[in-house]
C-alpha cells in the first residue's frame, strides 16, 4: 500500500512536470507569434517545444485549448484585419500573401469562413471579431513607478458600444491624422479608458483614442474634437506586447493599490501607445498605463 508521503511526492511530482510541459508551449506560441512569415510546420515547432513531432500536436492541444494549425491561421487572419483596415494602399492580393495564402481566392473564403465578410467588405465596413484568448500563462511587469503626467491636449474621437467594434474609433482617428498630416512619429496616442469591460455591459463600453495635438480642430467627417487630458500623479507601469489584453493594468488595481496605499484619483485609466502604426507588430509593442492618484 501507497504511504500518503509517496503520494504526495507523486503529485508533486505531476504538477512540476504539467508546469514544464506548460512552459514549453508557452515557448511555441510565443515563437508562432514572433515568426508568423517563418516554417511553422509541425516538424519545426515540436522541436522548438522539445517534443516528438507524433505526440506534438494533441499536447499543444491540451496545454493551449487550440489546435497549432488553427492557432497559426487564426494570428495571420488577426494580422491581416489590421492590414486591410489601416493600410488601404496595401492590395487585398499582398494582404493574402502575406497572411500565407497562396491566392487572393482562398484568402477571401477563410477570411469571409472565420469573420463573415469578405475582404473588400471588411475594408469598406469592418465588423471588428472577438478574438477568442490564448490559454499561456503570461509574465506581468510589476515595476511600477510614481510620475506626474502632464496635461495635455488632445484630438480624440469618443466611443460608446461595444469593445470589439473600438477599433472604428481608431480608424476614424487614424483616417483624421492622414488628412492632418498627424503621422505615428507626430504625437502621442492615448486610449482614455472610461469603463472596466469586467465590468461593464457590453454595449456600454467608453473611452476616448486620442492623440496630443495643440492646434485647432477644423470641423471634420471624422467625428475628431478637442479634448485635455488632465494631469497630475499617476501610478505608471509598462506592458510589452499586444495590446489585446494588457495584464499590468489589472496587476496595477487588483494587486499594487491595495498594497501602496495610496488613493485613486476619480479620473480614467489612460494607455499611451508608445509606438504606432500599420508596420509595428503585436510582439513589438510598448504601452505604458498610467492610475492617476491623489
């Protein structure tokens, strides 16, 4: 009979190599990510994973809820909604290409399969998806620092509805900057975020994207109006990578305020998306969160 030490030890044992396996998948998603142009074929990313190519795939299909080629194909048609949406320059044939289909043709049945619209559709009209989360664990920044943001004075378009149709907000703010010749290495762009979707109904998602401009606002199409952003102290942590769901700000309410003691002021959470751009890649980019304070 089992003594009750061996047991444990056997568990123990179980849960430090489930946490193995788990870091070794997290490591492939994060290659898959970082290299969405490279050999993504089962061969390469079990040696990435350090498994047998024959028991690769259901491993990372238990560990991540999703299967690799699924995974792939699902980050090539999310970076191809970017493509299409903010670089109207850019022909729905290269979008296809560079999303790894081999013609315009089998590109616009898997986009219109998964999203419902055609190409041309969604770049006329964007019905933005939700994107479904990736189950890996995550490092979160938890350096924070206490700064005094600066007042600032903002073109901003305002957004009401639900959180997976915001980026209509940008594409009217991105479509204002063109005309203004406001390009991403002139200003500082912010989201200014009203509502905790934790929270929130959906269809009651606020916030305002913005970007620092001082000089008059014309009358527009684009919905672009003139707006401060209010200064004072603010707690500020950095998070690195896609802004699809930026865990420093929940570390920064959950977890830093309560420890630091000090008070919130009663004023929006504001991001400052520190590089912008159709050419800047979810794994290169930098936000910076800032909790105002008393």
């Amino acid at each position: 009979m089992a003594t009750r030490n061996s047991i444990s030890e056997k568990k123990l044992a179980q849960q430090q190599m489930r946490r193995a396996y788990a870091v070794r998948i997290k490591d492939v998603i994060c290659y898959i990510e970082n290299h969405l142009d490279d050999d993504l074929s089962l061969d390469r990313l079990s040696q990435i994973a350090h498994f047998s190519a024959f028991h690769f795939h259901r491993q990372f299909t238990a560990f991540s809820g999703i299967t690799v080629a699924r995974l792939v194909r699902l980050l090539r048609l999310k970076r191809a909604t970017t493509q299409l949406a903010f670089t109207p320059e850019v022909s729905i044939t290269d979008v296809a290409l560079n999303a790894g289909f081999e013609n315009p043709e089998s590109f616009s049945r898997a986009f219109k399969k998964w999203l419902g619209q055609s190409p041309s559709e969604f770049r006329r009209a964007p019905l933005w998806p939700t994107w479904p989360k990736i189950d890996k664990e995550s490092t979160v920044n938890t350096e924070v620092e206490l700064i005094e943001f600066p007042t600032t004075k903002v073109a901003a378009v305002e957004y009401c509805g639900l959180e997976s149709q915001s980026y209509s907000a940008t594409m009217k703010l991105v479509a204002w900057r063109r005309e203004n010749g406001v390009s991403p290495d002139k200003g500082r762009t912010y989201g200014v975020h009203y509502s905790d979707p934790t929270i929130t109904a959906p269809e009651d998602y606020r916030l305002d994207v913005c970007v620092s401009f001082d000089a008059e606002i014309l009358p527009n199409n684009h919905g672009v109006i003139a707006k401060v952003i209010t200064g004072g102290r603010c707690a500020r942590i950095r998070h690195l990578g896609s802004r699809q769901y930026i865990a420093e700000a929940e570390y920064l309410y959950r977890e830093w305020l309560p420890a630091s003691g000090e008070t919130p002021r009663d004023e929006p959470l504001i991001f400052h998306y520190v590089n912008v751009g159709p050419n800047v890649e979810d794994k290169d980019m930098v936000t910076d969160v800032y909790l105002p304070l008393r």
